[in-house]
C-alpha cells in the first residue's frame, strides 16, 4: 500500500462545461474524467487541456515546474500532485489536483447553479469501507451517517458556498483494525443563474418628458439569481449615472435626453438592458406676431401677411389663427391676398406641442392681439384709378394707329417719289406712253446699238404725247 500523502487544498475542477466567465473571454481549461473534483489517484484519471491552438501544442507543469513540452492535449495520470497545461493563445490553465490521500470528500466537477441539487462523496483510500461518515460546512457539521457515505444538498442556495471536509473510521487491510481519518477542506461555489430578460421602464411611459418633471427610470431582470447589481448609463459612456434598480432625475433638463441602458450582474454574469430613448420636451413659450403693429390704415385692396412663431418649444409645433376670437386657418403664415372691410379686427395666433401620440400632455402658447383695421378707397382715388387707366388705353390706341397709317403710306409710294438714280446709275430702258387700244406691241426691228460708258439712255416722251406715234422715243446725253 503506498503511503498516503499529505492532505493538500484541492482547486475545484471542470469536466465538459465551459465555466462562467466575461462574455467572450476564452481561457485553457484542464478537464478531469471521471467528472469528480478533486480526482483520485486510483480512479484512473484523464486529464485534457483544452484551449486555442494545435493539440501537439501544449506544455503540461507538475507542481509548478515544467514537465511536457510540446506533449498531447491529454494524457492517464499515474502519479499524485497538482497539474497545469498551457496553450498558445489563451495561456495557463487553473491547477487540478490528483489525491491519493485516506479519506477524500468528492464534489460534481461542473457548474453548480442557485436552485441545483449537488451530491458530496466521502471516499476512503482504494475504497476501503468508511463508516461513522460526518460533513461539515465551514467547521460546522451538517450531518452524521451511520452507514452512508453521500450527503445531498438541494436546492442550493448562495449561502451553501464555502469549504466542506468530511471525517469517518476507516478500515485499513493490513492494519486490521480502524482509523478516524479527516478529507481536506473542497471549497464549493454556488454560482448565480445567467441573468437574462434585463429591460428598462419609464414613468412617465415610453420615456417622453417634458422640461422640469420628474423621470424614474427602472430596470428589471427576467432571469436570474444572487444578489444582484446594477449601474446606469447614457449613450456611448460608460460612466456610471447612478446604481441601484431605479434612476431618478428630479428636474429634466435639455441635455437629459439620449439612450439610457441599464447593466445588471449577479457576480457570475452581466447582462445589458436595450436601450431606452428620453426625450425631453420643452413646452412651447413666447408665441409672438410680425409684423407687430401695421400701417395704419390699411386700404382696401392692399395684401397682408403675418407671420407666427415662438421663442422656444420642441417640434412638432402647429399654428392656429383667430379673427375675434373666432379660427380662421392653420399654419405660421397668414396671408390676406385681397383685404376688404370684412377682415377688420383683432388677430391672434396659438402655437401648440404635444406629449406623445396621443396627446396626453398639450401645451399652448397664446400670441398678444394685433389690431388691423381696413378702410375703404375713396371716390376720388376710384376716379383717378379710373381716369389713369383711360389715359393709359388712349396711349396705346393713338400708338397703335399712327403705326398703322406710317406702314400704309410707306407701301402705296408713287415712282417718282422714289430717289433719283446717283450720277453713273443705269436704269433699265422701258417705254413710255400710251397704247392706242388694240394696237400690238412694237417690235424692235433689231437688237439695240451698244451704248458709250458714259451714256445713259432713256426714253422720254415726246412734247405733243397725245399726237405723237407711238413708236416715238426721245434720247437725252447726259
């Protein structure tokens, strides 16, 4: 029989979980078969390292010193003490130790979560028989088994974590006789459910409010265990606005709006509301009139337009009118094309913004009154309109006839009142006077003498035209 060792502190081990850690952080995990924490010398352990990189990557350490390098990822283990693997990448792995002491207390090697049942295992060398089996929870013994060697806690609570040992009488073969023995301390964590479901209300609903009110902001988790925390933030900042359940801004100001997240964590896990968008909204004020006096009076005829607006106020903002008091139409601008006696009066203007869709919350700004008072045209000025409007209509119909007249004579010109020719001009030969009725035409009895350069030749009628042939043409020398 080998000697037992000395009772070390067994670190609590993993076999096929991934154990709760910052959400997508990756770490080197030794995994223990069979699945039992701390494992045994004479249960034919397994260790495999598991992390990122090749397999024939890994370096293993035994008790601190370096052992394998390069080695597999797992390997039988045939000697006690406390192992690591490390794995390029995601670096050491948390130690395991193997025991191979008299009496060994034994836990699941796996997550044990608030609400669980867990069983804890007394185990004597070899599994020799151990009776008189007692557990104890932080010195404080929990219970005492005459013949039994397993105690089971359920449903585990977050107070059930800490340090368990047992004690018993074990039966030795070559002593032949018993020994009271004491398992090293396993120190066990309850872990909090995975919180999850984390949302954000809003009173007022939906998260509009306006200037100066009271906001409460509150986060609720739909899953999860243990005491749990939580810190508020707004936008891209990560600067905490306040902890607890609830966030309480008094007055709202401007500068209040944005998306508001919560962040709640139990120590195992943290989960993030989706945010909530607050919009503050500033109620409409100072709703005013330009121009804020006319000219007085106003005549018939002449165009108006006025125009609303508002020192401050979130949009959407509407616009109504009021002519004495009565609506008259809807908009910023105000504009009377064509004003007659009939839109004499006082005029206001109500600007007006809302909470919500549905309106639950209206505010209205009332403008100060403008007068406007509007006088009829005069008989005078309707006869001057009148008289200049005719004088007008003349204008144009004397231009429009003396156009006509000069576009007249321009085209019925007689001949001679044409321009004569300049000195050196040829005209063109033609006859003068006038046929005798039924008289053919005369035919030149040749082609005509060529003439001198500096000749012009015409034909003239004679002195006595109507007793003359016909034929007869005069020639002047020039």
């Amino acid at each position: 029989m080998p000697r037992p060792r000395p009772a070390v502190h067994p670190v609590l081990a993993l076999a096929g979980w991934c154990p709760l850690s910052p959400a997508g952080a990756q770490t080197t995990q030794l995994l223990v078969e069979p699945p039992w924490t701390p494992p045994v010398l004479w249960d034919r352990v397994t260790l495999t390292c598991q992390g990122s990189g090749t397999a024939g990557a890994t370096t293993w350490y035994k008790d601190g010193q370096r052992w394998r390098l390069q080695g597999p990822d797992q390997f039988i283990v045939t000697e006690s003490g406390t192992y690591q693997c490390d794995r390029p990448g995601t670096g050491l792995s948390p130690p395991v130790s193997v025991l191979d002491d008299r009496l060994v207390l034994q836990v699941p090697a796996r997550a044990l979560l608030e609400g669980d049942t867990v069983t804890l295992r007394c185990r004597s060398w070899q599994d020799n028989p151990v009776t008189s089996v007692s557990f104890y929870h932080e010195e404080k013994q929990l219970q005492l088994l005459r013949d039994g060697t397993e105690l089971s806690l359920s449903p585990l609570r977050l107070q059930d974590s800490g340090r368990y040992r047992c004690r018993g009488w074990v039966e030795s073969s070559l002593s032949r006789g018993r020994k009271e023995s004491v398992s090293a301390p396993v120190t066990v964590t309850v872990h909090g459910v995975l919180l999850s479901g984390v949302s954000v209300s809003a009173q007022p609903p939906v998260g509009q409010v306006a200037l100066g009110d009271r906001l409460v902001l509150s986060c609720t988790v739909a899953a999860g265990t243990g005491p749990l925390s939580f810190s508020w933030h707004r936008g891209d900042s990560w600067a905490p606005l306040g902890t607890g359940p609830h966030l309480e801004l008094h007055h709202v100001g401007d500068n209040d709006s944005g998306h508001y997240q919560c962040r709640a964590s139990n120590g195992d896990s943290v989960a993030e509301s989706v945010p909530l968008n607050v919009t503050v909204l500033v109620p409409v004020a100072n709703a005013t009139i330009s121009p804020a006096a006319l000219a007085q009076p106003v005549r018939a005829g002449d165009p108006v337009t006025l125009r609303c607006s508002v020192q401050v106020g979130s949009a959407p903002v509407t616009f109504t009118w009021l002519h004495n008091g009565q609506e008259v139409a809807r908009g910023p601008l105000l504009e009377l094309e064509d004003v007659h006696v009939g839109h004499s009066g006082t005029y206001q203007c109500v600007a007006t913004n809302q909470l919500g869709q549905d309106g639950h919350r209206v505010f209205r700004a009332l403008s100060p009154e403008l007068a406007l008072t509007v006088t009829p045209r005069g008989h005078w000025d309707t006869v001057a309109v009148n008289i200049g409007r005719s004088l007008l209509f003349l204008v144009l119909l004397l231009a429009v006839i003396g156009g006509c007249h000069w576009w007249h004579c321009l085209a019925t010109r007689k001949p001679q009142d044409r321009v004569p020719p300049e000195d050196g001009e040829l005209l063109e030969p033609h006859s003068v006077g006038s046929e005798r009725a039924g008289a053919p035409p005369r035919v030149s009895p040749g082609p005509a003498p060529p003439r001198h350069p500096q000749v012009t030749n015409t034909e003239l009628p004679g002195p006595y035209e109507g007793q003359q042939d016909p034929g007869a043409t005069y020639k002047s020398v020039m």
